[in-house]
C-alpha cells in the first residue's frame, strides 16, 4: 500500500436504493470510485445467472467492475428446509460468481429481533443461543467449501440484529467455522449503534487477518436515536482513526462507502469518497498527525 491510489474505493449500491442501478453506476464514475457493491435492490436473487450477468453488463458499459455482490440468507432458522432453499440460493449464486470472476460476496444469516428492533444492543447476538451459532456455523462449513472450491470469498458483515453483530459475536461464528473462504466485514457505523466495546478502533484487533471488506458509514446519536444521514467526516464515528487502525493491522482490501441516510445521495457520497481518499494520503504518507 504505497500510496492511496492503490486502495479500491467502493460505492454500495445500496446508497442509491430509490434510484437505478445505472445511476449508482454514473455518480461512482464521475466521482472517483473503482468499483461497486452490488446490494439486491439492484437485481433479483431468485435469478442470479441472468441478474448478475445484466448488471455486470451495464457496469462494463460505465467503464466499471462489480467487486462484491451481497447476499441474505437465513441460515440461523430451526426450519431446515427453508434453511437449504436458502443455502442452495447462495450456493448457486457462488457458482455464478465464479463464472463472472466475481471474488467477493458480502452478507447476511438472517435476522433475529425481539419486541424492540430499534434496540439494537438487545436483539441479534444478545438474545441468540448456542443453537442459533451451531445451526448457522453448520450450513456456513458447507457453503465455505463450495466457496472455497469456487475461488469466492464470503464475508459476514457486522451488522445490527444479526448474531454476527458485533466483533466477538462474528469472531464467535468464523472460529466455529474455521475456513479461510469466510471472513468478516467490520462496519464502524453499524458497530456504533450495536456495541459500546466495539466503538475504540482497537476493538478491530481480533479481527486481524480475518477481514474481507470494511464498510465505510457514519453515525449520531441524538436524542435517544441513531442518525445515520451524517457524512463520513461528521457523525461520531472517527473514521480516520479506524482506517489507521486497519492499516496498522495490515488491511489491503477494499473500503466500500454506504450512505444509508436521507435526501440526495450524490452530495454526501461525492464528499465521503473526497475524505477517503485524503485520509487515505494522510496515513499511508505517514503525515496524519
């Protein structure tokens, strides 16, 4: 990593959920980034041989790759049969990827809430038993090995209402695993709103070697609420104290920007990409103090 120039810089697409796949497209390549992320608002995963082939064509025409697509798979359910329709949907759509040269998928093992959604520190990886680790860690090894076969990388994001929510809780689940084709992706923005210990960017460490993708968001907290309509430089999250956390642990991979707030898209991505970058320039310069 000699200079910024070398990282990818991806945009979710995700970030432009109430718009075209072509328009998350155009803004990331008038604006500097290096590739996509490719959340399922943008194609449908019940068909993933054409979808992903018809948005991989239109990424071509943008002059664009497809680094990562995302996948939601309920894998922690007691209902095996919904479980293995599930575990065969992503199976296939590894083989996809395989096919397209995707390397990188990013996702979820379903979600588990109690009477308070929003409370985020008391539903996922707090209210989940062993049964939920063991039942999940199970259909995980299978789909690792297919993964693993196929070249594809699979990354379970940390995110809110998982039990994959907070670092331990994630580490929990690829030491049950223990294949080097499932990683983590850490999330400093959703990490905020699930998990007080996981707010000091050190808190990343047991995370070293084991990391897929890092998701770039930010969060406030205010009034009893988590607002994620902040840019990256101006929630309560100290983004370029994560990056320098990372770097120091030896993280090569991509960073990929997700906007989950509200209004126009275009204004906070063009400035996140912009911090990125120079933050980027500041740590790997060795200047970003």
């Amino acid at each position: 990593m000699e200079n910024s120039t070398r990282m990818e810089l991806l945009l979710h697409s995700y970030t432009f959920r109430d718009y075209t796949l072509d328009d998350a497209l155009r803004a990331a390549r008038r604006l500097g980034y290096t590739g996509l992320e490719l959340h399922p608002v943008h194609f449908n995963v019940s068909y993933p041989d054409e979808e992903l082939a018809r948005c991989l064509m239109h990424a071509d025409r943008r002059g664009l790759d497809i680094l990562v697509v995302d996948f939601k798979a309920d894998l922690i359910q007691a209902d095996d049969g919904a479980a293995e329709e599930a575990a065969r949907l992503l199976e296939r759509t590894i083989h996809v990827c395989e096919r397209l040269d995707i390397r990188l998928m990013n996702g979820l093992t379903g979600f588990l809430t109690g009477p308070e959604p929003t409370a985020f520190s008391k539903n996922g990886s707090a209210i989940a038993t062993d049964d939920h680790y063991n039942r999940c860690a199970e259909r995980l090894r299978k789909l690792a090995k297919v993964a693993e076969q196929a070249g594809v990388t699979l990354s379970l994001e940390i995110h809110m209402n998982t039990i994959h929510d907070n670092i331990a809780s994630t580490t929990r689940l690829l030491d049950l695993v223990q294949s080097p084709a499932l990683v983590a992706t850490p999330d400093p923005g959703n990490m905020f709103a699930t998990s007080t210990a996981d707010r000091p960017p050190a808190a990343l460490k047991p995370l070293q070697g084991r990391i897929g993708l890092v998701h770039l968001k930010n969060c406030a907290y205010r009034a009893g609420e988590y607002d994620y309509s902040v840019a990256l430089a101006d929630g309560h999250v100290d983004t370029l104290r994560h990056l320098r956390e990372l770097i120091a642990m030896g993280y090569t991979g991509p960073f990929c920007i997700e906007y989950v707030g509200q209004g126009d898209p275009h204004v906070p991505v063009r400035a996140d990409v912009e911090y990125v970058k120079q933050s980027l320039g500041w740590l790997l310069d060795g200047n970003s103090d």
